[in-house]
C-alpha cells in the first residue's frame, strides 16, 4: 500500500488531504461524501472503485447514487 489518506479537522488539512486523494486512479471508500467524491470526480473507466453495499447499512432506503462499473463490497 503506498498511500492512505484521512481527513484532518483543520480546513487547510482537509482540503490538502482531498487534492492528494483525487490524484490517485484507484479508490477503496467508505460511505462518506468525502471519499465518495475524490472518487467521483477522478475516476474513469479504467480505474476501480469499491464501495460499501448497502450505502447506509441501518436506512432502509436504497442508495443507487454510484455508476455501474463500482465493485459493490456486501457489508453485513
């Protein structure tokens, strides 16, 4: 593994810690807006992105809010 990021709680660490994120091509993410949209907006079509399955696992409603070639990870 050569990089892991987390966000940090200062302003100017979060947005430092985002601009690296999107330089990557592939994105293992959580469900949060904030990995979710390093993902998003960097990805193509040949990177890969896995992300958790159901989205919010204690909401009853379904989230489809992912474009089809996301490798869905079951979470229990």
């Amino acid at each position: 593994v050569e990089n892991i990021y987390s966000s940090s709680s200062s302003k100017g660490g979060t947005i430092t810690t985002f601009s690296q994120m999107v330089k990557n091509k592939h994105f293992i993410i959580s469900n949060s807006t904030y990995s979710y949209l390093a993902a998003y907006f960097k990805s193509d079509n040949d990177s890969i992105v896995t992300i958790p399955e159901p989205w919010m696992p204690n909401n009853a409603k379904n989230y489809n809010i992912y474009p089809e070639n996301w490798l869905k990870i079951k979470s229990s």
